[in-house]
C-alpha cells in the first residue's frame, strides 16, 4: 500500500546535543515489530560530508536497528536528505511486498529491495519521533 503524510519537526528547547530532529513513519506494525522510515533533518545543513550522507534511513525492530547497521557497518539504508528544520516535507512511501520506495517532496530518497520483516508482513502504521524533537504531522493518507 502506500503511507503519505505531510510532516515537520523543530528541536526542542532543551534537546540533547544529538538531537537530529528525526521524524518518520512506521509501519507493519504489530506486537514485537515494525518497520520504520524517517529523516535527520540537521543533517541536511551540516558541513560533514559522513552525517549529510546519513539524511535518511530505513530500519527494521526488533533486530535491524539503526544501532545495528552502523555496528556493521551497513549503509545501504540511508541516503541524505535536502530537508531542514521548520520545513514542511512530504513523505511518501510505497509498500508492496518486501519493497518499498520512499519519496521527499516527490523525489524518490531511498529504495529498499529487501525489507526485513518480508513479504507478508502486515499491521498498522504510526508516526516515529525521536528524542528532542517536537513534530507535527498533517493530511496522513494510508491506501
């Protein structure tokens, strides 16, 4: 199926250093898993050419974790991201099976040909938010 929603995220006052603004979906969600897709959104106006390359990012619980791949070394899950702070963005992301592909404003941001959690997967959709961030999420459309 396909997930869009228009979203925004600012850093709170008093967020952590490592605050990034993340802000996202989930999806196929069920009791012990979910999938999930969300944007850095500081990383887009960073100088450092390592955190701007890690804009975006995909990511499976409970087991492929963004702790998970960057253990591993595995970057195949991100891709940068355009998109600050105080920035309307729509994301779209198109499902089917263990595919999917996320769009930014209409530009394709990332595919992923192997979701972990596998074809069949299926269970509710929700919103990612991650430490020090205030987000605000507008026109969700699930189909």
């Amino acid at each position: 199926g396909t997930i869009e929603v228009e979203m925004l995220s600012r850093l709170l006052p008093d967020a952590p250093d490592f605050s990034r603004g993340f802000i996202g979906i989930a999806f196929r969600i069920s009791d012990a898993a979910f999938e999930s897709f969300y944007i850095r959104p500081t990383n887009s106006t960073t100088a450092d050419p390592v955190r701007k390359a890690h804009g975006c990012q995909y990511f499976s619980y409970p087991k492929y974790t963004f702790a998970y791949f960057r253990e591993n070394n595995i970057t195949k899950y991100e891709a940068p991201n355009p998109y600050g702070l105080n920035e309307w963005v729509t994301l779209k992301a198109v499902v089917e099976d263990s595919r999917a592909e996320f769009y930014l404003n209409g530009k394709l941001a990332l595919a992923v040909d192997d979701l972990k959690l596998g074809g069949n997967a299926h269970g509710s959709v929700g919103f990612f938010v991650d430490i020090g961030t205030e987000a605000f999420y507008k026109d969700l459309q699930i189909n």
